[in-house]
C-alpha cells in the first residue's frame, strides 16, 4: 500500500505529518463520493517531478490513464492548468485529451473540444527571436518558446537571474500592454496579459460539468496562487505541492508530486 493510500484509508492522523487534515478528509471523500468537487492540476512540479531543463520532464507510464479514469469518476469535472502550451501538454498525456487551460489561462479547451488558442504576432515572433539571440550570451540560460508566450530558465545558471530579471522586465516594455511578465521557479515568462490560471477556474466552473461543484485545486509555484485565490473565494480547497515552508493562500499541503499521483491512483483504484 503506498503512502497516499494510507492517508486515505486511516481515519486517524495522516501517516504522513506534512499532508494536512482538511486535505486528507478530501481525497478520502473523492475515493468515496466524488461528486461534491471539481479538481484542477498543475503540471509541472505537481504531477511531474521538475527537471533540470523544460523537456527533460518524466511522465509516469500510468499517468495518463489514471487522469482519465479520475476525470470518469469525477464525471468530467477536472481539468489541467499549466503554464505550458496546450499542444504540449497534449504530447505529455496522449492519447488522452483532457479540459485543459495552456500558457496560464490564455490557451483553453473546454469540456466539449472547443479550443481556443492565443495568437501570436509578428511583432511577438521578433521579440522571441530577440531574447533568443541575447541568450547565447548566457551559458547555460534556456530559452523555452511557447508560442504565444517565451520563458527563459535560470535553473542551470542561477548567477544570471539578477541580469535576466532586468532583461525580460526590457522585453515585456517592449511588447506592450497586452503582455505580462510571470514569475516562477527558476524562470522569468513573458506571457499574454489577458488571461490567469486564476480566470482558467472561473471559465471552467461556469461549465455544467463543473457547476454546482466546489474547486479543488494542487499547484506548486506562484504561477498557481492566482488558481489559489479563486478557489477560496469559492469556497473550495486549495493545496500547495512541494516547498512547504513557502508563502502561499494555499491552505492545504501535500509533499510532492509523487503523493500527488499516488492519491490519484488511490482515489480512481476501484474505477477500472
């Protein structure tokens, strides 16, 4: 039995001290009566184990079936909010294709396949290939070209986040008010400004899968607080995955994206 299936199955206190009660109550309720809750899932660093490079990322083989099989129980209420583009994350969970919300909300699919993508300018097409150009300058800097947005990732050469900082607040200047510049772990983004992960819940929520249902929703970073922030005001649960010592609006904990799956797992074991 793996951890999460014993926080789940004890009614006592959690075995693992870091997963808090309220939500170890909750996936216990989702194991047993999921139709009270609507779930959102970050990617990056909440189902997957972050990598030293943007690619590098592992999917477990058992994945993807898993999240299709909780979407079945959930009986379409959840969806995936990422700061990745959608046909990325598309490639991560094939053949499966999930509601999801791409590149913090300005990307999303609905729970009928209707797709909505951001577009991208040639101005944006220049600016990218800008910030590319300046990056060669910096050994060990990655640039990740997401399309409508541009992320540069510090993780291999962190003596170069003070520079980058200033660089990519230049370039956002230089692309306008349509554009923001997110902040995450080891990575400046500059992405559409119309759009939040916060927005992707609400777009979600208004779906009859989704409504009438209260928002769970596991995320790792602080490009997930504005998810978070919706939550709550919703009277929903939100779960911070990782640092546990990090500032969050977050009330709930759970240690890392391996609990994460393994909760998934747990919850959707009788499913099949």
């Amino acid at each position: 039995m793996t951890q999460a299936e014993r926080d789940l199955e004890s009614a006592e206190e959690p075995v693992s001290s870091v997963l808090d009660g309220v939500t170890r109550d909750i996936l216990r309720e989702l194991k047993d009566d999921p139709t009270h809750w609507a779930v959102f899932l970050d990617i990056d660093g909440t189902l997957l184990e972050l990598a030293l490079t943007p690619d590098a990322i592992i999917v477990p083989p058992s994945l993807p079936d898993d999240l299709d099989r909780l979407r079945e129980r959930l009986q379409g209420a959840m969806a995936l909010v990422t700061g990745r583009a959608l046909a990325y994350a598309d490639q991560l969970f094939t053949p499966h294709r999930f509601p999801l919300a791409g590149l913090h909300g300005a990307e999303i699919r609905d729970c009928n396949g209707n797709t909505a993508l951001a577009s991208i300018t040639p101005e944006f097409e220049a600016l990218k290939q800008a910030i590319a150009r300046e990056a060669e300058s910096m050994p060990g800097v990655l640039i990740e070209d997401k399309g409508a947005a541009v992320a540069a990732h510090y993780r291999l050469a962190p003596d170069y986040q003070q520079v980058l900082a200033e660089r990519m607040q230049h370039y956002v200047r230089e692309a306008g008010p349509g554009w923001a510049l997110q902040l995450g772990k080891m990575v400046f983004e500059i992405r559409p400004a119309r759009s939040s992960k916060g927005d992707a819940v609400e777009f979600f929520m208004q779906q009859a899968a989704f409504a009438n249902r209260r928002p769970l929703a596991f995320g790792d970073d602080l490009t997930d607080e504005s998810m978070f922030s919706v939550v709550n005001a919703r009277g929903g649960h939100a779960v911070r995955v990782g640092n546990l010592a990090a500032p969050s609006c977050a009330a709930g904990r759970a240690p890392s994206p391996v609990f994460v799956r393994e909760a998934i797992a747990a919850i959707v074991a009788g499913n099949h």
